[in-house]
C-alpha cells in the first residue's frame, strides 16, 4: 500500500524479542529493586553506577530492550536514532524533561516516570530546611565546629505563624502545604493550573502577589521548557526583605548569581538548594556553583528524593511500569503514549499498533484481521494528540501475512505482536 507521496513505506520496527532473553540497560546507580523485577522478568540486566554522556549512550544503546535513567542521563533524538531494539525507557525520578518525548513518542517508545513514590521524602527535606534556615540552624553548626559558642537569638524564627509561600502546587507542593500548616505556618500558592486549595491554603493570583507576601518561598515545579530562567532578579527583587528560599524542583529554574547577590547584600537571610543548573555526572566530580561559600545557605546533591524509601518504591514502580508494557503492552500511566489497559483474554496472541490518529483506522485494522480469518477475541484503543494506540487479542496468529499487513499501513508507528 502506498502512502500520500506514491512510495512504500518503510516497514515500521518490531518489538518482538530478537533473543531467548531480552536486555535492560539501567543507569545511575537505580534501585536493586528494578534489577530485580526486570531479571525476574527474564531480562539481562546491565548496571552502570554512572549517568552516560550522548556518546556513551549511543555505543550502548543497540540492542538494548528497557532504558532505566535518572535525572543525570540525557536521551536525545540521536539516541533514539540508534537505539533500534529499544521498547521504553523508565525515567527512576519525578522529571522527563531529561529525555526527547516527542522523538520517542515519533518512534513508538514509552516512557514512564515515578510522579508520587519520592514525593514524601521531598516534602520532608523542604520542610527541615525551611526550619534549619529561620533558626539560622547552619551558621550556629558552622560556627561550633569553628570553636565559636554564640548564643544569640539575632535572626532566629519560629515557623509557627509565618507565611509558607509555595510556586507550583503539584503532587509535592500540595502535601507540604498541608504539613507545614500542620506546623503553624500560614501557607500561600501559585500555580498556572487551576488546582484545589488543601486546609487553609489560599491561592494567590499572581506570584508577584506571593512574593510580595511570603517570609519563606520554595519552588516545586516541573521540568517544561517555558519555566527556564522562571525565578532570577527580578522576582528575588519582590521578595521580602529577611525572607528565605528554596528550590527543590529543576536546577535551570533559578538565577544562581542573582540569588547569591540578594544573599550578599542580607536582602535575603538564607537559602536552600538541592538541584543545579550544571550538575556532576558521578561521585567525585568537583561540583562548581556560584553559591559555594555562602552563609545560611544548604547546598544538597540532588537528593530531594534520595531516601532509601523513596529509592526503593521508585525501583520497583518504574520496573514494574517497564515490565507490563513490555510484556502486556499496557500504557498506564506512561507520560508520552495514549492510556490503554486491557485484560489479556487467555489462549489469545496480542497484536499492539501504535498508530497515527487519522479517522477510519481502527476500521481499516479490524478489516484486515476479517480478511485474514481472525476473530476478535478483545480490543481497546486510546488516542492522544496525533497518536492512537489499539490492543488486539486474537484467537490465533500463525500466519505473518497479517502483521506485514499491518505494518505496511500508512499510519502504522510501531507494531509488535505477543504470542
């Protein structure tokens, strides 16, 4: 069949397994807890303790099933260029924007995150650093392991009756908002979506408005490219004079020079940072920040989510995620792809289409099953955006007729079959 141009398409790739034991390439020191579900799985588990550069990746990527990433490893459209054999790749963290979703959603590649499983451990890190910093809790340990006994109060809050000021009111903003008000604060929100107020939060209209406001401001938003550079001097600027900030979210957020300037001049009485514009790819590596040195200022490595629960639960969600897709092709909450989850009906081979979404297709599919004598036995289809993706069990598939049928329809992306 020809497509709009008069050539043949290209065969679209298969997933079906090239070997008795599929490969899974986990990155960045992931949870054992993933190695283990996947080997349970019958994958071949590579580890690395390290993220991968492009280049690295790029080497290794071939022949690799499952790509299990943190927030350290990039996977770019040239990545994805080379990675043939690849299926999903799990990213072991909250954030996405590490990874090209629109050139894996072109390739028929899932992609899966964890959005809830560190979100406590986040929370309990904003929380003990908003109260480290309105006690000055880092200079009073600074100056003890100096030899330096100063007892004063100078600078030194309760949190109890302060204003918690919180950017992006997400799965993490949300439940701080409800603890710290459990500690007395009064807490204020802003968020560009419309999102329900928990307690007595109140949502403020604009974020000059929170800042104008807030004793302590902390961001949780997400990774879009439109929050780049979201939080810089100008709104440092309309923060009050004594009050402190945090960031818990995306390095590339924040203005690092202008936050340290407003530290400098005491607009600002401290700060607390756990994610960075330019961050070190493995343990040992200098990290280099314009915040360095900087009293009543928490530097931290990334670790927001970096409990042993929060890493365990993220191990065994994402591998979970990655496992079911592979081996049932369930899309459930997968950040790229149409949501599908269809009970396999026993005895039956299923036949999984990711399609481009132009009407008449699923008709199109169900023809040719007719034309080739296979009775339906179950099917689901979802659609998002320009994708659809329909899941097919069939009696029996013992002829490959109707696959390169499938395959060679113009609006195939992927196609792959689990017998």
């Amino acid at each position: 069949m020809a497509n709009d141009s008069g050539q043949e398409p290209a065969p679209a790739p298969t997933l079906e397994r090239v070997s008795d034991r599929p490969r899974a390439l986990l990155l960045e020191n992931v949870h054992d807890d993933a190695a283990f579900v996947l080997r349970d799985a019958g994958y071949d588990v590579e580890r690395l303790t390290v993220a991968l550069g492009e280049d690295e990746l790029v080497a290794r990527i071939r022949g690799t099933h499952l790509l299990g990433i943190r927030s350290n490893t990039t996977v770019t459209q040239r990545v994805l260029d080379a990675a043939e054999d690849l299926v999903a790749i799990g990213a072991f963290c909250i954030g996405t924007n590490q990874i090209d979703l629109a050139a894996a959603t072109d390739k028929g590649v899932a992609v899966f995150n964890a959005p809830f499983s560190n979100t406590r451990s986040v929370v309990e890190l904003a929380l003990s650093e908003l109260i480290a910093l309105t006690r000055r809790l880092t200079d009073k340990s600074t100056d003890m392991h100096a030899g330096i006994w100063d007892k004063s109060a100078v600078g030194s809050h309760e949190v109890r009756g302060r204003r918690l000021g919180i950017v992006g009111y997400g799965n993490i903003g949300s439940q701080l908002s409800v603890l710290a008000e459990a500690l007395g604060m009064s807490v204020l929100f802003f968020d560009t979506s419309d999102k329900l107020a928990l307690g007595n939060a109140r949502r403020c209209g604009t974020l000059e408005e929170l800042l104008a406001q807030a004793d302590v401001v902390t961001l949780h938003v997400d990774g879009r490219v439109g929050n780049s550079g979201l939080f810089g001097e100008e709104q440092f600027a309309r923060m009050k004079p004594g009050a402190v900030f945090l960031n818990l979210s995306r390095g590339f957020v924040v203005d690092h020079k202008a936050l340290r300037a407003h530290i400098e001049s005491g607009h600002l009485a401290g700060a607390a940072v756990d994610v960075f514009p330019q961050e070190p790819k493995a343990a040992g590596e200098e990290f280099v920040s314009e915040l360095r040195g900087l009293r009543n200022v928490i530097l931290t490595p990334h670790v927001g989510g970096s409990t042993e629960e929060a890493q365990q639960d993220i191990g065994n969600f994402v591998a979970g995620k990655l496992r079911d897709y592979a081996a049932e092709g369930n899309t459930s909450l997968s950040v790229n792809l149409p949501q599908v989850s269809l009970p396999r009906a026993p005895g039956t081979t299923r036949v999984l289409l990711l399609h481009a979404n132009t009407p008449g297709v699923l008709a199109t599919v169900n023809g040719v099953l007719a034309d080739h004598g296979l009775n339906i036995e179950g099917q689901l289809l979802g659609t998002s955006g320009g994708l659809g993706y329909v899941v097919t069990d069939v009696a029996a598939l013992d002829n490959d007729d109707v696959v390169t049928a499938l395959r060679q329809l113009p609006e195939t992306v992927r196609l792959w079959v689990l017998r």
